[in-house]
C-alpha cells in the first residue's frame, strides 16, 4: 500500500513537473515596460544594434554575450 502511494506520488510530482518545463519553454516571454526585448546578434540585426548603442552615448550601455560553448 505504501509502495504504490510512493509511485502515484512521484507520477503526480513528474507530471506536475513536464507541464511547468513545457511552461516555461513555450510561453511567451515579457521584458518590463520601457526596456528592449532581447536580440541576437546576427548579421542582419547587427546594423540597428549598433545604431541604438551609438545612440546612447550619454547613458550607461551594458552588453552581454551568451554562448552554448
């Protein structure tokens, strides 16, 4: 009895935990008011970022590169 209240247990914790991963993974993501969404950086999307960083030249930049490697 104890056992397959065990398993039902952790069936339940593992269901519950896919549906938050698929969640999290498809859900459309929000930036807070007034600040740009991220950008990747490729070679057509490289020309407006340099424009908006040369834009600001009064303010602080801060730019962050992420890499799978």
């Amino acid at each position: 009895m104890q056992v397959r209240r065990a398993f039902r247990f952790l069936g339940v914790a593992a269901l519950l935990g896919l549906a938050y991963a698929g969640y999290y993974a498809l859900a459309p993501a929000r930036t807070p008011q007034g600040q740009l969404a991220l950008t990747s950086l490729d070679r057509t999307g490289f020309a407006a970022f340099e424009q908006m960083f040369d834009d600001a030249t009064g303010r602080v930049r801060i730019v962050g590169l992420f890499s799978p490697t």
